[in-house]
C-alpha cells in the first residue's frame, strides 16, 4: 500500500490519498471503509442523454471522477477488486448528485478516503504499507502419493494446487512418484513467489527438494524444508504454528492469529486467563483485564456498520482496551483461526489474570 497524501479537514476527519498495490491492500481496505465515509476515485458512468439529435443508445458510459457517500463495501478476491456503493456527494456533472454508484477500486488505482479515523484502522493502514515489503511465500506440503502447494496471503491462505499420483514400489509407482515431483516442480517454478516452504512428513519431501532443485537450480535457494505431520490444510496450520513462515516474513499476519487462537483455547481448555463472547470479554474489559483483544473483521464491520446484535460499543471496547495498554488483533474470517473465533462469537480475549466465576 501506498499513503501519498495526508490532509486534515474541517469537523477533525482527515483525508488520506493511498493507493493498493495487491490483492491484501483491497482487503484491508474493506475493513477500513465504512458507511458514512467518503471516497474519492476515477471511474465511469452510464449517462443518459437528453439530446434530440443523438440516438438513444441506453446510455453512453463517460469518465469522470467522483466522491461516494458510502453505503457498503464488498470485498471481491476473485474478480480482484474492491466495491464501494453509495451515492455521489461530489461529482463534475451536477446532475449526478445524489445517485447511487459503485465504484470499483482495483490494483494501482489511487482513491482518497475521508473519514474520522479509529486508531485500529490507522494500524491497519500502516500495516499494509509495512507489509508491502515483505516477501510472498509459498508453502508446498507433499508426501507419498499427493502434493499441494498454498499461497500466504494477510487476509488467509490461498490453495492454488493439489496433486496426486500412485507413488510406493515398483518401477511403474516409481513413474508416478517422478511424476508427482515432477509437476510440483513445474508449478512452483511458475509462481512469482520469493520464498518457498517445503513441509511433509517422513523422506519424501527431501526427495521432492532433490528433484525440484536438479530440474529448476534457481528455486534452491528460496526453499527452506520443515517437518510436518500431515500435508494440506493441516500441514499449513502446522507450518504456522512453528514460525517458519516468520522466519522468511518477519511479520505474517496469520502466523500471529494461529498462535493467539492456540493461546486461547489453551486457556479456555484449563479455565485460565481467558474471555470469550461479547458479554465476558466486555467485563474483563471493565476490570482491565484484557492483555489481548481478538476480533473477527466481519464481526468487527457489522457493528461499526450498525447491522450488528451486540448490546456493547465495540469501539469502546476497542478504545478502553488500548488505552488499558492491551493490543488488539483483528483476525481474518478466510483463515482457519477466524473459523474458530467466530465459532466464539468472534470475539474473545486474552487476560493478564484468571477472572472469578
């Protein structure tokens, strides 16, 4: 993420020009806007003409730059973009005031957001301008008979391959087992990755880094090899869970969620320090107990968005807590922790100590 400017405006909002660089700076920014603030971008706009001597056509799209009175956000990882909808407060044609627009934000497109800013978003902001010097990592999970290969990215894990092939004794499993390695070593080779994990259980995966490092030479030096007990999704978690990711990107955002969830239902698990749903964590907060707040990011918009049930400020709790010297963590509903926040009723916390039933 790029911050070019930042401006303060009248009624103490400020006015921040960015621009995404990636995929992780759209879904970020889906968690910072919110209804009511106001965002500036290019875009186009079906205009119908009141011209005697044009055709109707239904509309000619023409560019134009526009302010959106947000309404809602949606963020889309497939189509690669942000949707901001609402209606234009500020427009070059007077007559488009007040309509409904969407603006489509993607990569590389400068947008200006004006809004009163929670410190949590600031954070936010900072850091995906952080993170844009991070390198991507790939984690490639093999064992007998199945490859896959997953994409770290900050709002989750992406899985972009899995392959199997009949592999054990025999010249013919043999075949299949060079097969397997073979279009793994195809695929990482293709990626834009700078860093590549190898993990798996037993040999087999240090067979797999003799076979891809002979066939593509380059890739050696950005594979580091980690033991796991299972391949896939378990396998990531696994990779997470030991920080080797950190090791190649100093600060991953889902290596610190898995490692606050495990802390957590350890907790929960033993009756310790440890707070869960809106209710208990409010409280621990009332006593400043609160070492660490989680929270879900769709849990945390849908009440910031008033479309929420819960009977408590959540931007108070956010407040108290930090001002408490606690910190706050978001998590990612796309990843396996945020699953298991949410199963939590997306909020919970930390404690620096146990709390009296």
């Amino acid at each position: 993420m790029q911050l070019k400017e930042r401006h303060h405006v009248e009624g103490g909002g400020e006015r921040i020009t960015l621009v995404p660089e990636s995929l992780d700076d759209l879904w970020h920014l889906a968690y910072v806007l919110e209804p009511g603030d106001l965002v500036a971008g290019d875009t186009h706009r079906r205009i119908q003409r009141n011209d005697d001597q044009m055709r109707d056509t239904g509309g000619e799209r023409e560019h134009m730059h526009v302010t959106i009175d947000v309404e809602d956000v949606e963020f889309h990882k497939f189509s690669n973009r942000l949707r901001v909808a609402g209606t234009i407060a500020d427009c070059s044609r007077e007559d488009q005031l007040g309509l409904h627009h969407t603006l489509n934000v993607e990569e590389r497109e400068e947008i200006a957001v004006e809004k009163h800013w929670k410190p949590d978003q600031l954070e936010r902001l900072n850091e995906a301008v952080e993170a844009t010097d991070q390198p991507d990592v790939a984690i490639a999970t093999v064992e007998e008979g199945e490859a896959h290969i997953h994409v770290v990215q900050q709002y989750g894990v992406d899985e972009q391959g899995s392959f199997t092939a009949t592999t054990g004794k025999g010249e013919q499993n043999d075949r299949g087992r060079d097969e397997l390695f073979a279009t793994l070593a195809d695929a990482l080779a293709r990626m834009q990755t700078e860093a590549i994990i190898l993990a798996g259980p037993g040999f087999t995966k240090q067979d797999a880094f003799d076979y891809v490092t002979e066939e593509y030479p380059d890739l050696e030096d950005k594979i580091t090899m980690v033991d796991t007990s299972a391949v896939g999704g378990r396998g990531v978690h696994e990779v997470l869970k030991r920080g080797a990711v950190e090791e190649v990107q100093e600060q991953t955002r889902i290596a610190e969620e898995s490692e606050l969830i495990d802390e957590l239902t350890t907790q929960i698990a033993t009756e310790g320090k440890a707070a869960y749903g809106v209710d208990a964590v409010a409280e621990a907060v009332e006593y400043g107990a609160v070492e660490t707040l989680l929270i879900l990011d769709e849990r945390l918009r849908m009440e910031r968005a008033g479309e929420g049930d819960w009977d408590v400020d959540v931007n108070e709790l956010v407040t108290k807590v930090e001002q408490q010297g606690g910190d706050v963590t978001v998590f990612s509903h796309e990843f396996a922790p945020g699953e298991q926040l949410k199963n939590l009723g997306g909020i919970a916390a930390v404690l620096r100590y146990r709390l009296a039933q």
